[in-house]
C-alpha cells in the first residue's frame, strides 16, 4: 500500500509559502492553457458572473476579467487573498473582481446574487487527485452554478502506463565507475511508501497508457471520488524495463459556442508533453519483480486508488501483479500468447469468411 501524502499540518497554510506559487505561475503549460481557455474563449465571459475557486494569487481572476467577465468573486482560504487583492489592484480590475478570504464551505455570494455562470479552478493534484481539493470544487458547483453553468476545467482523465525508471534503478548500477546498487535499493525501499514525483521521458513508457478514471465535472459526486480501480492486460508496446507504473491525468475545458467555434483546449501532464509543475507520478515496483520485457509481452496487474479513512485529502495507491497467463486478455489481442494468437487468428478468419 503506498501513501500518496504525508499529513504536513494545516493544508491552507502551506499554500501562504510564495515559492509553491511560483513554481505554478512559471509552469507555461498550466498558465498557456488556463489562458487559452479563458480568454481564448471571450464570447463564454462576456457579461458573466463567475466563481474562483482557491484563487491563491489571483491570475485566473484576472483571465476571467480581461475575457470580459461582470464579476468575479475570487475564494482564497489563506492569508494570500491579502495579495491576490494586491494583483487585482496591479491590474486595474478592483471594479470586477473581489476577493473574500474564506473557505469555500463558509462562503456566501452577495446579497442579490442567486447563482454564477461559471466556475474555475485549478484544483489539480499529483495523479490528479492528490489534496482531494476536487471536493471543494464539487460543492461550489452543486451550491453556486446555475443549471446549464459552465467548469473550468469541465473534464479530467487519469492515465495509467508501464514504465522504465532508469534514475532510480539503473544509475546506481555503475555510479563513477562504483556499483551502488546497494544504496540504489535502500534508497527505494526508504521511497516505497509513498510515489514518485518524478518527469517520466516519454521514451521510458512502455504503453502509451489506459485510462483508468475519466470525469464529468458537472456531474461527479464527492462519493464518486473515494475510489478507483483497473484490472488490466497491457500489451507491451516497446522493448525495455518493467520497472514501474506511471500515472498521469490530462483536463479539457468548454470551447466556444456553436457560432463561435475554436479548438479544444487541452492541459496534459503527459510524458509527451509539455512538462509541467505535476510531472509524473510513479509506483516503483520492488527490484525482484522488475523485468526485461519484449514489445507485444503481455502484463497484469490491478491498480487500486482509495481516499484514506483517515485524511480526506490523501489516496492511497495499491498495486498487485498478476499473472498475465491467467487474467482474461482484451479481444483480439495482439499479445505474443499461444492462445492470443490463435484467437486473433480465428477472429480474423471470421472476418474473411464473412
């Protein structure tokens, strides 16, 4: 069982640390999609009222002002709604954006306003779900959103792929001409409670992932986020290492209108992107069930991601390999198996007969 985060104290006071900020605002992924959807998409903000949640300095605030949004109200639950009102001012924007420093369970909208017509945030975790702040989002969206409102983002996908993890198992191998592989597997069995955060090279991926959760955001539940699970056959798609699972999520958000249409925004945290401030999150498998693997190998396993019972705003992450001879294979498979074999050949045979 891993444990996807440590309890560090008061989670809003963590996010008053100006360095946690600038390591978001210089993520250009992050920044060029929030702002390609929001202000990319003027005609969705024009005259509308909308909700940020978790504001932290203020920026998406601002993309919803300059996009031309009647009024924001920016939710920040730390003393940093001090300086997201600072940016506000900076920016000329006092008239249309108000901050209030509150939690968003304590927040109420001003007298006279019923509803928003959209809600943004960036709530996103590592491995998406990560300080479960999702949970927040959902219960502005089920108390503040008019019925046919608009999420920013309005969809999430977690992802999930073999992989190589070279920097933690080969490096040690020969170290300056040292092997180290003793302090290379103390080091991982130190690690082995928790994740790796780490940027994955888009050539140590070994599939180019499953989906293991995909998520409506006007439509989620709180309840619906307390667990996931995949049972898979993957088949290995490029000669390397098995030595880890990697997890990514990708989010899209609502593009134009049908007279104004534009292209889909997409922020991805994939290893075949961009790199963000998310990177990667990566399970290291123990060293005595790494293997070499072949292109078109088969492997098993199941991959459980629950909320825990004792800290609402952490998952753990459980991971079981199977045996890839006894699990049921996706049909037709392309993997090197006998009897996937001959079933891709009498499927295809079907085909030809027909």
């Amino acid at each position: 069982m891993l444990e996807a985060a440590e309890n560090h104290g008061d989670y809003f006071e963590s996010y008053e640390d100006l360095e946690i900020h600038q390591l978001m605002l210089m993520d250009k992924a992050r920044q060029d999609a929030y702002r390609n959807a929001i202000v990319g998409n003027k005609s969705l903000f024009q005259n509308k009222t909308v909700l940020d949640v978790g504001t932290g300095t203020g920026i998406l605030s601002i993309f919803c002002a300059q996009a031309g949004a009647k009024k924001v109200y920016a939710v920040e639950a730390s003393k940093l709604a001090t300086l997201a009102r600072q940016v506000v001012l900076e920016n000329g924007f006092e008239g249309t954006v108000e901050v209030f420093e509150c939690k968003i369970e304590d927040f109420q909208l001003p007298a006279g306003v019923d509803k928003v017509d959209i809600i943004v945030s960036e709530w996103m975790g590592f491995f998406l779900l990560h300080e479960g702040m999702l949970d927040s989002v959902i219960l502005a969206r089920d108390k503040f959103l008019k019925t046919n409102g608009l999420m920013f983002p309005d969809t999430a996908t977690i992802f999930v792929a073999p992989c190589s993890v070279p920097s933690r198992f080969d490096t040690f191998e020969n170290l300056s001409g040292v092997s180290m592989r003793c302090f290379g597997r103390e080091l991982r069995k130190q690690k082995s409670n928790r994740p790796e955060v780490i940027n994955v090279s888009a050539d140590h991926l070994l599939h180019e992932g499953h989906i293991m959760a995909w998520l409506d955001l006007k439509e989620v539940s709180v309840e619906d986020l307390n667990s996931f699970e995949m049972k898979e056959v993957m088949v290995i798609q490029k000669t390397g290492k098995f030595q880890g699972v990697c997890l990514w999520f990708d989010c899209t958000f609502p593009s134009g209108d049908p007279e104004h249409p534009t292209t889909e925004v997409v922020l991805s945290t994939s290893p075949n992107t961009l790199p963000t401030h998310w990177k990667q999150s990566v399970i290291l498998l123990p060293e005595d069930a790494c293997e070499d693997v072949e292109k078109l190998d088969p492997i098993a396993f199941n991959l459980n991601l629950s909320r825990s019972a004792d800290h609402a705003r952490r998952y753990n992450l459980q991971l079981t390999l199977l045996d890839a001879e006894k699990e049921e294979h996706s049909l037709p498979c392309d993997c090197v198996m006998t009897k996937c074999i001959l079933m891709k050949a009498h499927l295809q045979k079907m085909e030809v007969d027909q």
